[in-house]
C-alpha cells in the first residue's frame, strides 16, 4: 500500500506536469513539503525519490518494506518456474552437490585478494542489531568476520568496540544512524560499518537460515542497498557456512567501493600540540608519515543518484606522524597551516617507506 501511495502521488505529478506543459495556468507543486490527507511523502519528497535520488526506490525510503525479494542461495544453481519445481524433488545428494558448487563459487571464485601496492588498510566494523540477533548466533558471526578480515586485507573493529564508543551518546538509542557512523569515523576510525539487522536459523533441520544485512560508507555518509540473503541447511554445521557467506558479502560490497575515496583517517584528540589520530601501524602509518588536513571535500554522483566519487578540497595545513602507539594510533604535529579539529580529513600525501 505505501508504494501505490507513492505511485498515485507520482502519476498526479506527471499529469500535472503534463498539464502545465499544455498550457495551464498553474505549474505542477513539486516543492510542498506538507504531506496531504493519507499520504505518507510529501509533493517534494516524492520528486526528491523521482528526480534527485531515483536510487532510493530500492534503497533507504523503502526501509520498512518487508518484502525485499531475498538471495536464496539454493536458486542460483536451482533456476525458476518449472526448474525450481524439479529442483525441490531432486535427491538429496544432488541438492549437497549444487551446494558445494555454489561454496566453491564464492569461497574461491569470489576470494579477494589484497591489491598489489596497497600498504593502508581501511577499518571495517560489524554492528549487531541486538533485536534481531541473537547474541550466541553474533558471537559466531564476528568470529567469521575477526577471522577473514585476513583474507580480505582489511582491519575488523568488533561490535563491543564500537558499542563502547556510542554508549557515550544516544545514537543507538534514537537510532540515528548518521550520528552512529559520524562518530565511529573519527573513533575508532571505521571507513565502513556492516550492519546486521537480521539474522535466524532454523531450530530444527533440515531448515533455513536468513539474513538482512547492509554496509554503510562511514566516509561519503552513504548507506548502500540493503541485502536479504536465505540459505537451506541440513544440519547444524551448516550455519558456520551460511554465517561465512554473510560476512564475506559484507566485506566484498566495503571493498567493492573503497575506491569512491582515497583512504583517510582522522583526529580524535589534541593535548599540548599533539594531535592524536585513530590510525596507527596496523593501518599501515609509519613514523614521518604526512597526511593533509583537508577540511572540505564533496560527493560526485552518478546520473542515477549513486556515488561515483569523492574530491577533496584544498588543503589547509600538515601534519608529521612523529610515533606510533596503543593498537592503532598514532601521535601527530602540525607542521604547517591550520591545526585540524575532527571533522576534517587526514590524506597522506607521503607515506614514509
């Protein structure tokens, strides 16, 4: 029903457009804010889904959906209409052996592989939706997600941490999730946060596992698609397969879009001069480091309202990285222009190797 409300409201707009263009005395209202009597978006909010962000058809506007057509992981192989019917009836051991293809396909075909020349590595976070994931079934995840961030070259901060972190404001509670990703940005300094707001198995089996799930770009501000993936089990086991595969998309989707900035970190705290960063020698900074402090950049978008890219602005001072410390830190001065505050930028612009 929320989605014919948007379409009426759609079609009054393109009647009235058209309507204008034939010679009308009043143009079509695309700016009211107000929302009329029943309506759920307002005559602006339906041109901003339409016009200015057409990608939020599919994306955060429809968030409340629950009819996301999910990622069964047994019709990739198994097909549609007359295929999928005969795919149920088949043996049990041909079902295992379209599994094991498809395992094959992602565990091998899909492996990321760390990119020659990258010597900084990005902070991926996992953040648990603690409502709808059972707290045994999130320690298991962020064991798969501790574990192949390996594979996948990246730095996991676990959920305690960044939980920690926000349980000195009230982003959780209000769910705000520009305030979560704002924060965790500059502390710890996750690029990207994968989060999980869904996931069950089934109690007995055979079964199926769901889940929903999504990754936000911390540094663009930009939550992409969300993602609803379903699995058949057969047994127990199997839900360390089917956890795998939830992180494992988690991470390709981060990594498939780092590019859309180079890799930044930024200030968290000044004493005395220093300036002390949330990126150390696990990210890859070393001692006489200099990073740029830029204090604006802007979002490039595609012709579909997507992210292309992110420019930076100019730069307003410089910092040295003068030691390392802790896990992940570091310990900076300024060495030229204006000293930096949070919200700004930190670029290398050499990296001493």
């Amino acid at each position: 029903m929320k989605a014919v409300s948007v379409r009426r409201q759609v079609s009054m707009l393109i009647l009235l457009f058209v309507a204008g263009a034939a010679g009308c005395a009043s143009s079509p209202d695309i700016v009211t804010r107000e929302k009329a009597p029943g309506q759920k978006y307002s005559a602006a909010e339906v041109r901003e889904i339409l016009l200015d962000h057409p990608f939020l058809l599919s994306g955060d506007y429809f968030r409340e959906r629950q009819d996301l057509k999910p990622f069964v992981l047994s019709d990739v192989l198994a097909g549609s209409g007359k295929e999928s019917t005969q795919a149920v009836k088949e043996s049990q051991e041909a079902q295992e052996k379209r599994l094991a293809k498809l395992e094959a396909a992602v565990f091998e075909g899909r492996r990321a592989q760390p990119l020659s020349g990258d010597v900084l590595r990005w902070k991926v976070g996992f953040l648990m939706d603690t409502q709808g994931v059972p707290s045994y079934l999130a320690d298991r995840l962020l064991s798969q997600a501790d574990r192949l961030s390996v594979t996948y070259d990246v730095l996991f901060v676990h959920h305690r941490d960044l939980e920690q972190v926000l349980s000195q404001t009230d982003c959780l509670q209000r769910h705000d999730l520009g305030c979560i990703v704002r924060i965790t940005a500059v502390y710890p300094g996750a690029r990207f946060i994968a989060l999980v707001e869904s996931l069950t198995v089934p109690s007995t089996y055979p079964g199926t596992a769901q889940a929903r799930f999504g990754v936000v770009d911390a540094g663009i501000g930009y939550r992409f698609p969300l993602q609803q993936m379903e699995m058949p089990l057969k047994e127990e086991a199997d839900v360390s397969t089917f956890l795998e595969l939830v992180v494992r998309r988690s991470y390709e989707q981060a990594l498939d879009h780092k590019g859309l900035m180079p890799w930044t970190t930024h200030v968290f705290s000044d004493q005395n001069g220093e300036y002390f960063v949330s990126a150390g020698h696990r990210s890859g900074l070393m001692v006489g480091d200099l990073l740029e402090v830029i204090q604006e950049g802007r979002v490039v978008n595609s012709p579909t309202g997507t992210p292309a890219a992110w420019i930076p602005g100019k730069a307003k001072g410089q910092l040295r990285v003068e030691r390392l410390f802790g896990e992940d830190l570091a310990v900076c001065r300024l060495i030229s222009g204006q000293p930096p505050t949070m919200d700004d930028w930190l670029i290398p612009t050499r990296v001493a190797r």
